[in-house]
C-alpha cells in the first residue's frame, strides 16, 4: 500500500487527505441516521395526540424535547406555536396557519440535524477524480519529458505512465466511495422530510378539529 502511495507521486496527497475526510465524515452521519432510525416516530405521534387530548400540554412538550429526531424537533415548535396560539384566539383558522408555518420553516432546521456535513461527501466525489487526472497527466508529462531529454525506452516510458494512472485509479474510487453513500443517505433525508410533512399535518388536523368541536359545543 505504500508503495502504491508512493508510486502515485505528490498528487495522491489531497487524494489520501480527500479519503481520510470522507471516512470521517460517513462515521459521523452512518451515527447520526442510525441514531433516527431507532426513534419509533408513530409510537411517539400516537402518544403526544394522546397528551394534548388530555391537555397536558407540558408534558407533551417534554416528550418531544426528550427524543432526539427531526420529526419529533418539529412537533415540539408546533406545540409551542399551538400554546402561543391558545393564549391570543385559540381558533381553528390560527391553528393551521400559524402552526402549519411555525413547523414548516422550522423542519429545514431540523433536518440538519441528520444532512450536516454531507455536502462534504459531494465535494469529495466531485473533487478526488479532478485530483486523479490530475496527477495522470502530470505523471505523462514528466515521463516523455524525461524521453524527450534523455532518450529512454519505450519500456519505462509505458512503466511511468502505468504509474501516473494510479491517481486515476485512486481518485475514481475515493469518489465512488463517497458518492454512494451520499445518494443513499439523501434519500434517506428526503424520507425524513417527508415524514415530518405527514406529523405535521397530522398535528394540525387534529388540534385544528379539537378547537372546531371545542367551538360548536359552546
């Protein structure tokens, strides 16, 4: 391997460094999305819609602080919009529209939690390729250069070049490794966002519908 390393030349440098931040960052985000993923998200909507029903508005608060998710970041705003709201009108018209806002300009927030740093992933599958050719052409230069000026063979000309291509070689497949997770954990983000979507609709409906029953049976 070091040999390889050292075959590559100077441009296998921001290749290596490219790798080591791309593992850094696939830890830290495989942590963070298997940390989501633990979370039962509708045990946790069932139980805060019992909470309200009963209104215990603080303790629903609490049961969303305490659990760790994006979805659940996003019901504990829209409970604490509902209760801003319960002070001032209360109505079912508020309810949809300033909870169903507080929550969706809040959700982009939240998903941070879980898509922080991924951009690097990106930037590594983007940026080791352009490293690799690079580091080819570079390594193609120097060798018909050294033709050129003192008449080598054919033979180590062909060995130089196969050298240079190591860069190539490398830099495709750092970037495969950090392109591939990368789709597979924005698609999971996007799941996320779509879930969020569904618990917050669900919130409101049913706070928005408890407020318009509360009102007919005054």
């Amino acid at each position: 391997m070091i040999e390889i390393l050292v075959k590559g030349g100077s441009m296998m440098i921001p290749l290596v460094i490219c790798s080591v931040v791309a593992v850094a960052v696939l830890i830290d985000r495989i942590w963070a999305f298997h940390a989501n993923s633990k979370i039962d998200t509708r045990a946790l909507r069932a139980e805060l819609m019992t909470l309200l029903a009963e209104n215990k508005t603080a303790d629903a608060k609490t049961l969303c602080a305490g659990t760790p998710s994006p979805i659940s970041a996003v019901l504990l705003v829209g409970v604490q919009a509902y209760e801003r709201i319960l002070e001032v009108d209360g109505s079912p018209e508020a309810i949809r529209s300033i909870m169903g806002k507080a929550m969706e300009d809040y959700s982009s927030h939240a998903l941070s939690a879980v898509e922080k740093r991924l951009y690097i992933l990106s930037m590594v599958g983007n940026a080791a390729p352009l490293f690799g050719m690079t580091g080819t052409v570079t390594g193609m230069i120097a060798s018909f250069d050294a033709l050129r000026q003192q008449g080598m063979e054919a033979g180590a000309v062909a060995a130089g070049i196969s050298e240079a291509l190591i860069t190539t070689a490398a830099g495709l497949i750092i970037a495969l490794a950090a392109v591939i997770p990368y789709n597979i954990m924005m698609t999971s983000s996007d799941n996320i966002a779509l879930e969020i979507e569904e618990a917050a609709s669900e919130l409101v409906d049913f706070l928005a519908l408890r407020a318009e029953k509360q009102r007919a049976g005054k």
